[in-house]
C-alpha cells in the first residue's frame, strides 16, 4: 500500500467527519494543488448559498486537478479546507462530501480553518489539497 492511514486510538474518531488523523507516505512525486472552489470551467459558481454542493464541486475539481498531475483522488493525502464564517459550525455537508468522495480506508488528514470571506463573496468553502502519486 502506497500511504499508510494512522488513526490512534487516544486521539478522537475522526473517520467519522471523513478524514485521517495521520497519513504517511514515502517515496513517489509530490503534487500541491491550489485551492478548489465550486466554479466550474466558466467561472460559474452554480449553487450560491448551499455549501454541500459547493463541497461536491470543489472535490470534483480537486479531482481534476490530481488526474492532471496522473494521479487518482486515492493520492490525496492532505486537505486543507476553508469554510467561510458560521458555515464552519454547521458543516454537514462538508463531512457528508468527504464521506462520499474519498474511499473510506484512505481518508486523507484533514484541517478545517473558519475564514471570514475567500476570493469571491460566491464561495463558502476552498478545499487546498496535497497528493503523493507512485509511492510505494
């Protein structure tokens, strides 16, 4: 197995909010990816105001953006995700749209940042992600 998911028993259940506590990983080819929002190639936003759907656009563009650089969503090892002001507290739909797009035996490590606004006043939530592709 290329990476290794590490979830300590004396730290909380995190697998449940759809992410690791820790994923290690050796060898192979780093990729940074920019953060993610839910605009699509048009910059059209598409569902303003719902986060969930933001969530599900932002993780199939970071899809994109890993299958450019020839890997797979299973390469994500990192998230950073920005979820902008009370969203933070009410994020269902971002631990919903973890749960569904990521194999729940490689949950990447996660950290969830609450920011007062992003790049446009449209996106409620960016996801920056870093993937390790052909480690092993």
């Amino acid at each position: 197995m290329p990476h290794t998911y590490l979830n300590p028993l004396h730290l909380f259940n995190s697998t449940q909010y759809g992410f690791s506590q820790v994923v290690a990983t050796r060898g192979g080819t780093t990729v940074y990816m920019s953060g993610q929002v839910g605009w699509d190639e048009n910059e059209a936003i598409g569902a303003p105001g719902d986060l969930a759907e933001q969530t599900r656009r932002a993780l199939l563009n970071l899809e994109r953006a890993v299958q450019a650089a020839g890997g797979t969503r299973d390469d994500v090892v990192s998230l950073r995700i920005y979820i902008v002001g009370e969203h933070i507290h009410n994020a269902a739909g971002v631990k919903e749209g973890l749960l569904a797009f990521f194999n729940p035996r490689r949950l990447p490590a996660s950290t969830w940042v609450g920011v007062s606004a992003l790049a446009s006043p449209d996106f409620l939530i960016e996801i920056e992600a870093i993937a390790v592709i052909g480690a092993g």
